[in-house]
C-alpha cells in the first residue's frame, strides 16, 4: 500500500516536472517586425541598421534568447516611402510580429506611429529624428531609441558658447522641414550668444552641384558654416565643399554630417569638419567595449552610428520584453515607460512623458586615428544638458 | 561672383550636354526614348571605379568607355532591333525595366553604400579665377564637353557615315532602299550614345557619390534638356543644356525658393509656345 502511494507521488512528481518544462517551452516567442529601407533613398542607412538589428537578435538567440525566449524576426522593405512601410508593417502586424522597428525616415515612422492601436502594435524608432515622434504625434505604443532633432539642437548652443570664436556664420540646409527646422534652431542658438547669421541658403533636395551656393558660402563674410543636408546631397557637397576649398578656408559644422557613411563615400573631403556626433566606437562604458569587441570579432572593423542604431533599437525591445514578461506590445510598452535600460550609452531613462530614450549626445571632428580617418568625439554632453527640451506630447 | 557663377553653369550644363546627346543620338536613329540611360551612366562610373583601383583614372575612363560601348551595341541589337516594330510605349517600358535591371545588378555586385572616384592626379587642385580658387578638375569637365560636341558635329556633318546618320534619322526607310544598312547603322549609333552615358558617369565620378540610383537622378535633367532642345536634335540639346546649366546656377543665387522649379517652368513654357522644342525638327 505504502509503496503504491509512494507511486503515486512519483508519477505526479514526474507529471509537475513535464508540465513545468512543457510551460518553460511553451513561453511566446518574441517576434518582431523589421520594416527596412531596402530600396529608395535611405538604402545604404537601411542596409547599415539591419546589420545592427541582426546582430542583436543573433547575440539575444546565442545567450539562450531575451528572457528565456526565443527571438524570431520577420524583414520586409519599406521601398523608403510610407505607404509601402504602412503597408509592411501591418502585414508583420497582423501576422504576429507586432513589435515594430526599422525605417529610417521619420515620415515612415510617423505613419506607423498613427496605426498602432489599431494593428496592436508597438514602435521603436531607431534613426527618425523628428521631434513630432516624441511631440504632438507622440503615442502610447510608440518609442524612440536615437537621438532626436531637438536633443541634437540642444547641444549647439552650449558647444558654441565654449568652442566658437567665430562671430559671424553661414548656414546651408536642405529645402524641406528637417534642414529648414534645423537652420532655425541654429540661427536662433547664434544670435542668443550676441552673434550673427549672414546668409541662409536653402538647396532643394536632390541638388547634385552645389557649386553656386559654395560660391555665395565662400564670398560671404561668415567665418563658419553650419550644413544640414542629407543622404547623397551631403556626399555630393562634402566632395565639392573640399574640392572648392571651402572646407579649409571656413570651418564647417555639421548637423548630422560627420558620420561614417559619409566619411566612407568622400575620401578625406570631409577631414576637418566639425559636427554633432550619436555616438563613437570610444565610449567609455562597459556594455559599449562589450558590444564593440564583439562586432570587431564578427566584422574586423568598428560599429558605425547606423549599426549601432539598429543594435539598440533590438535591445529596448527585447529589455522591454524582459521587464514585462511578456510580448504583448501593451504590456511591453507600459514596462517600457519610464524605464532604466542598459544602453552602449550607459544606463539611460525612457522618458514617461514623451517616450524618449534619454542619452548623452556628442560634438567631435572629423580626424586621421592611426592612419584611418574618422569622427572623433571632442565635448560630451550629459543627458541632463540634452533632454532639458520640454516636449508637446500628451500621453 | 557673376563670373564665377556662369562657369559653373557651364561645367554643369557640359556633363548634361554629354549625356544628352547619347540620348539624342538613340533617339534620333531608333526614336527610342531610352530611360535605360541613366543606367547606363552609373554603369559608366562603377566600370570606371572598379578599373581605376587597378589603372588610375586614365584607364577607368577607357574602361568604362568601352565597355559601354559594347553594352549599347548589344542593347541595339539584342533589344531595340527586336523590338523596332513594336509600339514606341513597349519599348519605353522596355528600357525602364532594364534601368531596374541594371540598378540591381550593381547593387548586387557593389552593394547600396556610396563610393567615391578619384580625379586625375594632374587635375587635382585649383587655379585662381576672378579671384578666387577654382578646380581644375572642373575646367576639364568644360573641356571634355567642348571636345564632344566638336567630335560630334564633325562626324555628323562632314563624315559619310554622319550622313547616313542624318538621312536615317530623318526618314529610315528610304534611307534603307537607298543601300544604307540602317541596322548596323544603329548598333554603332547605340554604342556611341551609350559610351557617352558611360563617359558622363566617368567624368561627374570625382564630385557626385556613385550610388545605384545616381543614374535616375541625373536622367531627370537629362529629358528636361532633351524635351527643350527638341528630341532628335543635337543643336538643341546643345543649347538647351547650357541654358540648363545657367538656370541652375544663377537660379541657385538669384531666385533661391524658385531654383528647384525653374527647369521644368522652363520646360512646360518650351512645351507650349514650342512644343518640338527650341530647334524644332532639325537634326
């Protein structure tokens, strides 16, 4: 009788043992859309993100998954555009990968942005840098990991007043929001110190010689020029700044111009010029020599600002997913909120009342180190300095 | 200032003179509206990239040059021969979808980041012009620009096979029934408007960045000239790109917030006073 009941306990306990495992296997996987600029204009930032998403996915699956779960992604192309990114995104949505990242451009985000409750999904923006994401379009199931146009703008002033001699600067910017937004922040940021703006140039976007504004940059009296293109416009004028001579005669500051793609694609024109800069592969942080060890082992080469966008966005993905215990984007985005997670950056905060990751952000130059030319950071700026802009966001 | 804003409009209004001419010529032989040219460009200066690792630029340039010459003479004949009496809209979406075709097969091979071509050794650096430094290197381009529309006007007016071409591009069949072999005619015609492309690529190699989509972006103002100028005409494009040219920029500093328009203002004025363009129907 005694051992029949001994009997019994074992079987149950052996019961209670599968099940237990049976559950432990059964936890969700974290499945997440990819929308990717893959063709269009945006594909050489989208081929650079994807390598740093898939990195991290790689690097989650090979510790044994985010919390005990396995990480599945699904790549679609946003074609650059954001019908075709609405239009990916809400297939992933729909089919289950609705934990959202990838597009580039901030017209792509914000289009997403706009759908997620009805898809049941949620966002985490990795390289849009409009500030509507984290302002009047700002949303519960929308994030965003990089560094906004504002945050990038806050550190001018402050860079400025420490670094500039000059007096009198010179503005160049892309006809459309981003470059006109920009050159007003910055003029405003001028004039603020007591100095002065004395020429605004606007080139329409898809400008291939910019010969003639190189000519009005150089006559004027400006002692230094602040630049804010994009995508081939940049590359093409990087070239012809420095085949002008312009790049040695004034001093040029970039918006988001000094960045490895750039420097790549240029050869030395863009040697000298001074820029806001996201991040370097020498930052000083545990997880960041961690990480960059890693990718050299993987890559033989450093991680670009791109890469390195792409890898965060997976990260606060899946350190969302870990601190919910669950991959439902509601449950995820409320653990998200507020939250403290381990960035390349450090520890930093996603804001509650915006939804942004709030990070250090950088100027540097561009320089020769050891023999290779590339950003360097010369002033960090801490996260309190960058994330003093107050936002218009109701969440 | 003034100076040195109207010979940048010349350097730019070169490069797309020598593409459009290439287009012209196609045009004018095949009555092709060859949106493949684009491609055919870009192709021009990953050809060029590639060989002048190994050659320098000297050798990049007659690299891409023959290359793509090898590349029209097989899109003539493996293409638009084959395709001569079918209706002109499945040609042109032919060509498009061979724009698509080439764009992928250097994306495939170089991958989507941006490179860069280096000048020539000898025209690196800048002379003094108006008083202020301007590169030599873009100099050059007015020169190579020049050349070709000499070399061009040369063989077209004063050589036989220029008048062949004349003769075919005004009327192809009685051309034809004259003994003129309009098909090997238009394999040689194609070829040289293609090496063209190769050799505009080559030439804005050193300050445009080579990317996949460098080819659609320059054809835009490509049609712009060749839509001016009159298409089939070479006069026209001549004077159409040099107008272009100027309008780009003195447009840039004169009238900032109408620089992106103004072409096609220009362009939609041309099409409804003139709607053959500038030159009309003259070869």
């Amino acid at each position: 009788m005694k051992t029949r009941k001994i009997g019994h306990i074992l079987v149950a306990a052996a019961l209670a043992a599968l099940c237990g495992s049976a559950l432990a296997q059964a936890k969700e996987p974290v499945r997440i859309g990819i929308v990717n600029s893959q063709s269009g204009g945006f594909t050489a930032q989208g081929e650079d993100s994807l390598r740093g998403m898939q990195f991290a996915v790689d690097e989650a699956n090979a510790a044994g998954g985010a919390a005990g779960r396995p990480v599945e992604v699904q790549i679609g192309d946003d074609e650059s555009t954001p019908e075709a990114g609405r239009r990916v995104a809400e297939k992933f949505a729909r089919s289950g990968y609705n934990l959202l990242v990838g597009p580039i451009a901030s017209s792509i985000s914000l289009a997403l942005g706009q759908n997620l409750q009805r898809w049941d999904a949620l966002y985490v923006s990795t390289l849009s840098k409009s500030d509507r994401i984290t302002g009047d379009a700002c949303n519960a199931r929308m994030f965003q990991a990089n560094h906004s146009d504002a945050m990038d703008l806050a550190i001018v002033q402050p860079w400025l007043k420490e670094n500039a001699k000059e007096k009198r600067f010179a503005i160049l910017a892309n006809d459309y929001v981003w470059g006109r937004d920009s050159a007003e922040s910055f003029t405003k940021a001028v004039q603020k110190l007591g100095k002065e703006v004395d020429v605004t140039l606007y080139a329409p976007t898809g400008t291939k010689d910019f010969a003639p504004y190189i000519a009005q940059l150089k006559n004027s009296g400006a002692e230094a020029v602040w630049v804010a293109l994009v995508g081939r416009d940049l590359i093409a004028f990087a070239k012809q700044a420095a085949e002008f001579g312009l790049t040695t005669s004034k001093r040029i500051i970039g918006h988001a111009y000094i960045m490895n793609f750039v420097v790549k694609a240029t050869e030395g024109a863009t040697d000298g010029v001074w820029g806001v800069m996201n991040y370097a592969p020498e930052i000083d942080t545990p997880k960041n020599k961690a990480y960059v060890a890693a990718w050299r082992k993987k890559f033989g080469r450093d991680p670009n600002e791109n890469e390195v966008a792409g890898y965060n966005g997976i990260q606060v993905i899946l350190q969302g997913v870990a601190k919910a215990d669950s991959v439902k984007p509601t449950a995820v985005a409320a653990a998200l909120k507020g939250a403290t997670l381990e960035t390349v950056w450090g520890q930093a905060t996603m804001r509650a009342e915006d939804h942004q990751l709030v990070k250090p952000n950088y100027f540097g130059r561009v320089k020769r180190v050891g023999g290779e030319l590339r950003p360097v950071i010369e002033t960090a700026f801490d996260a309190s300095i960058v994330a003093a802009t107050p936002s218009n966001c109701k969440l | 200032m003034i100076a040195i804003q109207i010979l940048n409009g010349l350097v730019y209004g070169s490069l797309l003179m020598i593409v459009a001419s290439g287009l012209v010529l196609i045009y004018g032989l095949r009555r092709v509206v060859n949106f493949a040219h684009g491609s055919l460009f870009m192709l021009g200066a990953y050809i060029a990239y590639a060989a002048s690792l190994q050659f320098g630029f000297g050798g990049g340039l007659l690299a891409a040059v023959a290359a793509l010459a090898a590349v029209g003479f097989c899109l003539d004949r493996f293409g638009f021969r084959l395709l001569q009496d079918r209706d002109p809209l499945t040609v042109m979406l032919v060509t498009f979808g061979l724009l698509l075709v080439f764009e992928d097969v250097v994306q495939s091979i170089w991958g989507k980041q941006s490179y860069s071509l280096a000048a020539p050794e000898a025209l690196q650096g800048t002379v003094d012009l108006f008083g202020s430094p301007f590169p030599v290197y873009r100099l050059a381009i007015v020169a190579v620009g020049a050349l070709v529309a000499a070399c061009l006007v040369g063989w077209l007016r004063y050589s036989r096979i220029g008048l062949f071409i004349r003769g075919a591009s005004t009327d192809p069949v009685t051309t034809a029934m004259q003994g003129v072999n309009t098909d090997r005619l238009s394999g040689g015609v194609v070829a040289v408007g293609a090496a063209l492309a190769g050799l505009a690529g080559v030439v804005s190699g050193p300050f445009l960045s080579l990317s996949p989509t460098m080819g659609s972006d320059i054809l835009i103002d490509s049609f712009v000239v060749v839509v001016i100028g009159g298409l089939g005409s070479f006069a026209g494009a001549f004077v159409a790109a040099m107008i272009l040219g100027q309008v780009q920029a003195l447009g840039a500093v004169y009238l900032p917030d109408l620089a992106a328009l103004l072409p096609f203002a220009l362009m939609t004025a041309v099409l409804i006073w003139r709607p053959s363009g500038l030159s009309g129907s003259r070869v």
